[in-house]
C-alpha cells in the first residue's frame, strides 16, 4: 500500500501524519484517534493490513505531546481543547471531509467530546474503541479489578494512592501487573516491529490531563462526563471491548444504552486493544461495519 506521511503546522507546532492507501480514491477514510493522551500512532499500524484488505485509506497521526509530533514544555497545552483543536486542523489540512472516526481509550473520549460539543460535518461513523464516557465509572471500576489482584498488590496500590507517592518498587509491580493483565500484554522479539519500535510516550500530556496511573484520574479530564450528552450523537456508532479491557463491559453498556443508534460487539479474548490481541476478528467485524455504514 502506498504511504504518505508529514507535517501539519499547528499553532507555533507540528503534527505528524501518516496516510496509509489513496485518499481520492473514492472510499471513505478511516480516521484513527489513538490513546493515552500520549500513547502515540504507533499501535495503529496494525491498521495498514485493513487499507490493504480493502482499499480503504486510513489516516493516524500523533497528537501534540508525543510521538514525532512537537512535545512542548507547556503543561497548559494538555486539555481537551487542544487536542480538538489539532484533530479539526488536521481533517482541513487533509481535505478529510467525510470520514469514519474511531478513538480508542483516550481517542474515544477525544471523538465524544468532539461529537457532542462541536458538531462536526461529515462523521459516517463512529468507532468508539475501549474508551469510556465518565471518568468516575472509569476510576470506580478500575478499583474494583484491582479487588481481583493478589493481595500485596491490593495493598501497594492502595498505599500509593493514600501517600501520592507512585514511586515504590512494589507499587510500580503492581500496576505493571495490573496493565500486563487489563490494558496490553509484554512486547516480545516476535512482537510486531510498530510495537517494538521505540517511540516517545507523551507522559508529560499523560500526567497532566489524566494522572499517575489509569485508576486515577486528577488531571484536567478527571471531571469528564459525557454519559447523559451521548443522546447528543445521532451518527451510527459501533462499541468495541475486550472481556479483560480496561473497559469492563459496564463501561461499554453505559455508553451503549446511553447512544441513540449503537450496537456493540465484545471480544472475548482481548484487553485494552482488540485490534492487536484478536486482529482477524476484529478486522472482519470493523470490515463489515464500514461498508454497511459508507
């Protein structure tokens, strides 16, 4: 497939893009808004084989903060009208006037918010990837799988949580632990090389806009709620999660019962991002969603 990737100018910064397949081609892109804030485009790569299966351009880029894209030191920077801002910038930028948008984790409340306060032109569809629309649900269910974890995990976390210090050895096992079990496995020499690829983690933008860790949330997002504003998002929207997701499936179903046009599949052998742990059948799901919805 061919590749095309950049800078956009945004504000005194730059944006990198990637473009993977044609973009006059005639189908309609998907347009892919990763995590974190900070996790970069990287993982998103697995995404190239979808444009090769079926002619579909997919665009991805790293938001300001991380990746190749500009990492200023201006912890103002990292709320959620940045980040907006540069996704509306970069859909002009491309001429991407329809698209179908899918944000996973943190990307999914990024197109939420985008959805429910801007109203934005020429969405096709929504994917809406292990994210969530309250940051409270988010916490409290995130207290609650770690009541699975063995016992001195329980109590590291706790006591990290009770002090402000995310710095213990025994703490930093148990969260490694706890996102080894619910967010994404380790990176191995047979791993894809967009995952073992070094890459510059936005965790400044992390820490600023979310915390210390996913379970919690005093950033400038802590007080996100979007649950009662998705009667806002009229366009056909597709929820997907992993039985061992981060998203646990009440996350997902408030988000669901919350959509007016949603429908929701839930795979059954992955965490945070089924895209990476069951490519197949998650491939052959979006597949079919994208073509019934262009």
């Amino acid at each position: 497939m061919q590749v095309h990737d950049g800078f956009m100018p945004f504000r005194q910064y730059q944006t990198y893009y990637r473009v993977v397949g044609d973009l006059t081609a005639g189908s309609t892109p998907l347009l892919l808004l990763h995590g974190g804030p900070g996790s970069t485009h990287n993982y998103f790569e697995v995404f190239d084989q979808l444009a090769a299966q079926t002619g579909r351009p997919v665009v991805m880029y790293d938001q300001l903060g991380c990746g190749r894209s500009s990492m200023p030191d201006d912890a103002s920077l990292w709320r959620a009208d940045t980040w907006v801002a540069e996704l509306t910038a970069l859909r002009q930028y491309l001429g991407l006037k329809r698209v179908h948008l899918l944000g996973q984790s943190w990307g999914g409340m990024l197109a939420i918010i985008y959805l429910c306060d801007h109203h934005p032109a020429g969405i096709q569809s929504l994917i809406l990837a292990s994210t969530l629309s309250s940051a409270a649900l988010w916490r409290q269910e995130q207290h609650r799988l770690i009541k699975f974890m063995a016992p001195a995990d329980q109590t590291a976390i706790a006591q990290a949580e009770a002090s402000g210090d995310f710095t213990a050895p025994a703490y930093l096992a148990a969260n490694e632990r706890y996102m080894l079990a619910h967010a994404a496995g380790p990176i191995t020499a047979d791993s894809p090389e967009f995952l073992r690829r070094p890459k510059r983690a936005g965790t400044a933008a992390y820490n600023v806009a979310w915390g210390p860790n996913e379970y919690v949330p005093t950033g400038t997002l802590s007080d996100y709620d979007y649950t009662a504003k998705l009667a806002r998002v009229t366009t056909p929207t597709l929820v997907t999660s992993g039985t061992n997701d981060l998203c646990t499936p009440l996350v997902a179903k408030t988000m669901v019962d919350a959509l007016p046009h949603a429908t929701w599949t839930l795979f059954a052998h992955s965490r945070h991002m089924a895209f990476i742990d069951e490519t197949p059948a998650y491939f052959a799901r979006l597949t079919a969603w994208l073509a019934a919805q262009d």
